[in-house]
C-alpha cells in the first residue's frame, strides 16, 4: 500500500511539473526582440549568437563557482554543459517586455529554442541547474520559474543536491552570515514588520543580530502591494526571500522587487 501511495505522489509531481512548464511557457512568453543561432555558450545563463551579440539569459541565476568554495565549481560545470546541450547550434528567439543590457552590454532576454515548447530557463530550472532571479520583471513569470525551481529542489536534482544552495532557516544568523556576498534563498515566519526612516522591516527574529532582516523602500510598497505581497501583511506569515546576504548589524537582504518574496505554501 506504501509504495502504491508514493507511485500516486510521483504521478502528482510530473502532473505539476507539466502544469507549470505550460504555465510557464505562457507567463513568460514577452515579444521577441531578437532571433540568432547560438555559436558558444559562455556559462551556465550566458551565450553568443550569430550576429556577436552576447546574451543573457533573464530571470535566472546560474551556479558560478564560489572563490571561497571551490569544491562547488561541478556545479557551474554542470549549468554551463546543460546549456550547451540545450543550445548550442540551436535557433533562438529572444523574449523579453523591452530591449535592456546589462552594464557589461549582454542583452537580458528569456530565450526559447524555435519549435521548444518551454523557455530554456525553465528547462534549466527544471533540470536542477538554476535559481530562480531575484527580478524576474513580471510576478506571473516569476511564479511559473518557482513551480519548476519547486519540483527540482523537492527531487534534490542538479544544484539541489549540494549543502551549499539549501534553502537557509532565517533564524539560523551564523549561517546566513557565513553567506553574505551570495546569492541565497531564506524562508521562515515573519516575527514582525515595523517602519522607520522611509524603510520597512521584516524582522524574522527579535534580535537583528541572530536573525535574518528584510527591508523595502517605503517608495516601493505600494508596487508590492500592487502585486500581491503587500509588506505590512506580512506579520506572522511563513515567506520564503531571495536575493543577496548583506551584513548590516546582522543578516540582510535588501527586497526591490516584488516577485523576490514567495508567500505560504512552502516546500
């Protein structure tokens, strides 16, 4: 009976995860800025195509290897060979709401192989080799890349299996201080929210030092409000928040855009 109950929990799994690839496919599907064919994959989310132009994927965070952990650099091995099976010598149309680049000028696009019924970064995400981007730019995108990050993270695939990318507890403060500088995902219950100085806190400990902060400019709570996570309702609720580790009279994590905060239901 138990293994006929776990066979009935991995159908349901592969069903989600088949919803969310479509979901995904449509959330994240902007208009197509551009089209090439790649001719190198530079990293695990960046790639040339034909034309020279170096390209980025967007929504994504893929594994590089850590200076001061350089046992973890498979991992970024790893994004970077899953890419170039996935792209390389592949057509592709870039994605995105408006042209953008980023300051070293790769332009930030989702790309989707022509003819691929996904985003290639939902297939990476799918397969374990990425994290979901603190700005994702639009909050239905970002919730389709986190059902598929969620699949890969349950099943521990690709990065998942590593210690070094767990999802830290936000009271765990010598750990999430081991880990300033990174890129971290933080999830625990939001002990209380307060207001001083143009900035909201959300305080997951009642000491700053011991416990994880996040703050939200004042200036930006009504677009989190707009998008489903309004700041001051956030008191005694179970969120999970990524972005970068700052050391600031404790563990903090500056939150600028909405779709950086995930909301109950955690797993």
């Amino acid at each position: 009976m138990k293994t006929r109950i776990c066979f009935a929990c991995l159908a349901a799994v592969l069903f989600i995860a088949a919803i969310a690839s479509a979901r995904a496919d449509d959330a994240c599907r902007f208009e197509v800025i551009g089209s090439g064919r790649v001719t190198k994959v530079v990293d695990g989310r960046s790639f040339v195509i034909g034309d020279g132009r170096e390209v980025r994927i967007a929504g994504i965070e893929a594994p590089a290897a850590p200076t001061d952990a350089p046992a973890l650099a498979g991992a970024s091995a790893a994004a970077k060979a899953a890419l170039e099976r996935i792209l390389l010598g592949q057509t592709v149309e870039l994605r995105a709401p408006e042209h953008v680049a980023d300051r070293y000028g790769r332009t930030i696009a989702f790309v989707v192989r022509v003819g691929a019924a996904d985003t290639v970064a939902g297939e990476l995400l799918a397969l374990g080799h990425a994290r979901v981007a603190a700005q994702v730019g639009d909050v239905g995108c970002a919730a389709a890349l986190w059902s598929r990050e969620r699949v890969a993270r349950t099943a521990k695939l690709g990065l998942w299996g590593e210690p070094y990318y767990e999802v830290i507890e936000a009271r765990n403060g010598s750990r999430l201080l081991a880990a300033r500088g990174h890129f971290t995902l933080v999830e625990g219950k939001v002990l209380s929210v307060r207001e001083s100085g143009g900035t909201i806190y959300l305080n997951f400990g009642r000491r700053w030092s011991e416990a994880l902060t996040v703050t939200i400019s004042k200036r930006q709570e009504r677009i989190f409000s707009g998008a489903g996570v309004p700041p001051k309702q956030l008191e005694n609720r179970a969120i999970r928040v990524r972005g970068w580790i700052e050391e600031r009279n404790g563990p903090r994590i500056e939150a600028s855009r909405p779709e950086q905060i995930e909301v109950a239901g955690l797993n």
